[in-house]
C-alpha cells in the first residue's frame, strides 16, 4: 500500500496524535542514521569502499529504487499513525481486509 492509498481523517489530529507522529518520525530516523554510519564505518575501514563511495551512488537507478521503497515504507508507518482511529471496536479498521459480500 502507498501512503497516499491511506485514508486521512476528515478531522484534524489532535496533538497527541501529532505528537506521537513526530516522536515515531524522530525514531526512525536516529535508527536508520545510525544503522547507516556504523555500515559505512565499518566498510571503510575494512577497506571495501572508499570514503565518499556512498554518496557517490545518488544517481545510480537500483539506489534511487530502493531508496523510494524505504521511504514509501516510511510514510506509510507515520501516516498510519494520523489514520489510526480512537474507537478501540475499530483499530485500523482501512487496514482490514474488504468485506467480499
């Protein structure tokens, strides 16, 4: 599912559910930056890529793919959040499967 197939509410979000979109933002992206300066130190110094080797890559096609799968990823995760609704009889209710009848 791509983050604009997610329905948003019609209503607009409450802070703590901006809040709570923020924080999972702010998580993400200290594991993801994290993740990724470990492996490029450890590459380095291991002597399989030069410093300056992943930069390099912003216009390869297979980087740029895998890229824009990480980020759909992404959005969708933190849209989620906004479209998850406070009706506990109802969690994620766009996320289960279409009624066939």
């Amino acid at each position: 599912m791509r983050p604009e197939d997610i329905p948003l509410p019609d209503t607009t979000p409450d802070p703590e559910r901006l809040a709570g979109l923020l924080f999972e933002l702010a998580s993400q992206l200290h594991v993801e930056r994290a993740q990724r300066i470990a492996l490029e130190l450890v590459l380095e110094r291991a002597g399989v890529i030069q410093p300056g080797t992943v930069e390099s890559l912003a216009d390869d096609p297979e980087y740029r793919s895998r890229a824009q799968q990480g980020l759909d990823t992404a959005m969708h995760k933190l849209l989620r959040v906004l479209a998850e609704s406070d009706d506990p009889r109802a969690p994620l209710r766009h996320e289960a499967p279409a009624d066939p009848t």
